[in-house]
C-alpha cells in the first residue's frame, strides 16, 4: 500500500526532527520552516495531515490554514503553538483545523490525533467573522481542559445543534452558551437568557412560551414569550433541572415541533430558534428518580459541554486573577493592582466552592477595600473566610462587619488561626516560613510607610542596619513608592 504523506510546519529544527522520526516508518514526512515553503509544498502534494505552527517566517500558520480550506481535498490541519490562547483556539477551529495542540506537547497526543483521522473524524469548515476582543472578555483559561472547551465551541460554530451545558455553579456554563451563540451563524440575532429557577413555577410557562390577554388571573395584557423573543436567534436555558415535569413535556414538544403555543391559545406559532440548556445538577439521576424526563433529556443532550470546576484547573487561577484585577480597575475607576506571591499561593490552595464567580467576587472586593497597591493573602483570607468571627465584607454595602478583638495579641493570634484553619487542608508544608516571611514583609512595609519610606529613619526603628533592609525590600519585591 502507497505510504501517505505528512507536511510539518516549524521553524523550531528540533521539533522537526522529532516529529519526523515519529512518523516516518509510516507516513512519507515532507517539512517546512516558513509560510512560503509550506504553500510550495501544499500545492505540488495532496496530504493526509499538516502539522502547523501558527507563527512561522514570511507567512503566517493562520494564512496557510484558509488557504488549505480552499482546495477541493482538504487537509488535516494540526494546528501547533505555544500561544494557547482561547481565541486561538477557537479561530482555529472555527477556520477548519482539524485539531489544535499547545507547545509543549506528549508525543502519545500526536498518535492519538493520527488515529483520530483514521476514523474519518474530519471536521467541517468553519467560515464566520471574528469576535475576538469581545470573546476575551468572556472565556480565559490556558489549562488543557478549557482548550477542550475552546475547541468545542469551535466545532459548534457551523451548525444549529442543541447543547447541554453541564458544571458547577459559577463555572461559568452562561459565558459558554455566550461564546457558542457569538460563533454561530445567528450571532447578529438575539441571544435570550432563562433562569429557570429564578422564575416562579406558575409563571414559567407564560414565561417560556408567552400568554394571551385574559388567559388567567393577572394575565391583563398579551405577552410575547422568551421563545418568540429569541426567533432567529439562541435562548439559553439555564438550570434545566429545576424546570417542573409538566413543562418538560411541553419543552420537548416545542424541541419536536419548533413552534409554540402561548398560555390561552390554540394558535401554534412557528419558531426557528437554537436551544442552549445548562445545569449543576446530575441529570442521570434525576431521570432514575423520575424527576426528568428521559426523551427530553436526550433531546437536548445532542452536544454536551462539562465544564471543570476552578478546583481542577488551578493553573488557569493567576490567569483569571489577572484578567479581574484589570477588569475591576477600569469599572471602578481605582489604579490597577498586582498580586504577591504569597497571595497567589494561598488563591492556589484554595478550593473555591463557589468556582470563577467566587474568585472574581473576592477579587473585586480585594480591589475595593485594600489601601496597598499590592494584594496579599491576608486580604483574602479575610474575604474568604465563612468563620462568622472573622472580617467580613458585606456584597452589597461593602463594609466591614468587625471581629472584636483586645489585644495586639489577639490580633496575631486570631490571624494565626484563621490562616491556619484554611491551609490545614491543603499541600502546603511550610507554614511555619511562609507565616514569618508574610509578618516580616508587613512590618517592613508599614514601617516604611509610617516614615515615608525614609530608609535610615525605618532601620533605626525596626533595629537593623540600612544594608540589612534593603536586602529585605529586595527579597519582598517590596514597592518603593518614593526614594531618597
């Protein structure tokens, strides 16, 4: 049998190298280190698969990818970067990349993706416009699972599917639905949003599918339902588990049909609408305990999305800090932020039960309350704590509930404890230094700003010599805000 042929994209040599002796027992392997080459070769061969990177010489990966997309055989294209951004991610996919790997990769991802075509797991082109600024701001996370996300939604781009959208509160299940309704094709039409259990049970049929003037009591005017309002366009059907049994029924029936009936009329109105339902609950056991349907849950589960809690891609946590902090510096108007290390150690160590939405509160509470241009863990200890003892901040007023507390001692020793308790759990083993490193940055730093950062005058007072403190200011990375 004719041996296939291979295209690798890189200017990085040794990447090359390796990637050859991979597969050429099986494959004929041809290679490139620029755009330019790449098309050279594209045109002269017809390949099984390309492995690309997306920033190469003269001409770009993404360049090469459309022109790939035009031939009447289309290639596998492996997108391959160590920019693995979410619009990378998503872009690739949505433009026909077969496949999308981040830099550094296990050789085993590389057979895997070679077997993967051997299926005929081809996907289909993707050709819609860019929303990248805006999509951004919705979606970050580096970790590999999230880039399974990212990937998804850009398989989602070309078609109508219906898609459950499965994880934990405050994962972020609604940004997901945002991102797939702003790569689909009704991206300029509306997208309307249902907090199922947020609406009372007897008004969420009126609700879903609108009502006629007079239908029952209350009812004084006719209402056009979300349904009608999102014709065109996506709804977005959040916490789908909490929808009572009689009006599953008449979802599935709206699913099987397309069309509606409004509240106190017999007259069907047709609807072409994308249907986008989320939950944090386990479906599967509901259907078991007879509290969901079956046939409905199969209809929306065409697609289904399971999106990880914080706790499982703590890698994406300084990523996501980073993004609030700016987020929250420009919406209240206050100087931008930065976190310490011990900050982010102790944001790392923590399991956040209530997920991103959790993060980003504590974040922008940080942001409104702490005096220091830099966040520390203390700061969030604080804001973190459920101990009803402790400092804690009020969402909406945002002011303190004070600990009462008599003595400098209490002080240490109630924030001794408190730390304690949080991190008692959790993988850190050095509590004993990172406790005295964080008391000794704080004393260095109040000092400092209690003499107005006059360096002879803090090393008289703290007892240590003027050389002594500046090798701890550097050890720190404590902000000098004025020098002398």
């Amino acid at each position: 049998m004719k041996k296939q042929k291979i295209l690798i994209v890189d200017d990085e040599q040794s990447l090359v190298y390796v990637l050859k002796k991979l597969l050429e027992d099986e494959f004929i392997i041809d290679t490139a280190s620029d755009g330019e080459e790449a098309l050279s070769h594209i045109k002269k061969n017809e390949y099984f698969a390309i492995f690309l990177d997306i920033r190469i010489p003269k001409i770009n990966g993404m360049e090469v990818l459309a022109y790939t997309r035009k031939l009447d055989t289309k290639p596998n294209v492996i997108i391959m970067t160590a920019q693995n951004t979410m619009v990378n991610a998503i872009d690739a996919m949505k433009q026909g990349a077969y496949d999308y790997i981040t830099k550094p990769f296990e050789l085993e991802e590389i057979l895997g993706i070679i077997e993967k075509i051997k299926k005929n797991e081809n996907l289909a082109n993707k050709k819609l416009e860019k929303s990248e600024d805006f999509l951004d701001t919705l979606l970050v996370g580096k970790s590999k699972t999230m880039q399974e996300v990212f990937k998804t939604i850009g398989k989602l781009s070309h078609n109508n599917i219906t898609v459950l959208i499965l994880g934990e509160s405050g994962t972020g299940k609604e940004l997901v639905a945002r991102a797939i309704h702003l790569n689909s094709v009704r991206s300029d039409k509306p997208f309307i949003v249902v907090n199922t259990p947020s609406v009372p049970s007897e008004l969420l049929e009126s609700e879903l599918f609108g009502h006629e003037k007079g239908s029952y009591t209350g009812a004084n005017e006719k209402k056009e339902g979300k349904f009608i309002s999102a014709n065109g366009g996506t709804i977005f059907l959040d916490e789908i588990g909490d929808m009572p049994l009689n009006l599953q029924a008449k979802l599935l029936r709206v699913i099987q049909e397309k069309e509606v009936e409004p509240v106190g009329s017999n007259k069907p109105a047709k609807i072409d609408v994308r249907i986008i339902a989320a939950t944090n609950k386990n479906l599967k056991s509901m259907i078991k305990n007879a509290k969901f349907r079956e046939d409905l849950y199969y209809r929306l589960n065409v697609i289904e999305i399971t999106l990880p809690p914080l706790r499982e891609r703590k890698s994406d946590i300084p990523i996501l800090a980073d993004f609030f902090i700016k987020k929250f510096s420009e919406e209240l108007n206050i100087p931008e932020k930065r976190l310490s290390a011990d900050a982010l150690s102790f944001l790392q160590s923590y399991n956040f039960p209530g997920n991103i939405r959790e993060l980003e509160n504590a974040i922008r509470r940080c942001m409104v309350m702490s005096p220091s241009s830099i966040l520390n863990s203390e700061d969030f200890i604080e804001i973190l704590s459920n101990d009803e003892n402790n400092l804690i901040i009020d969402d909406k007023s945002l002011k303190y509930k004070k600990t009462e507390i008599n003595s400098f001692e209490d002080i240490i020793r109630h924030k001794i404890k408190n730390y304690a308790e949080k991190v008692k759990d959790t993988e850190i083993n050095d509590v004993y230094k990172s406790i005295m490193g964080l008391t000794e940055k704080i004393i260095i730093e109040e000092i400092l700003n209690l003499y107005n950062f006059n360096q002879l005058k803090v090393s008289k007072l703290l007892g240590i010599n003027r050389n002594t403190l500046r090798k701890k200011i550097n050890e720190y990375k404590i902000d000098l805000k004025k020098t002398n």
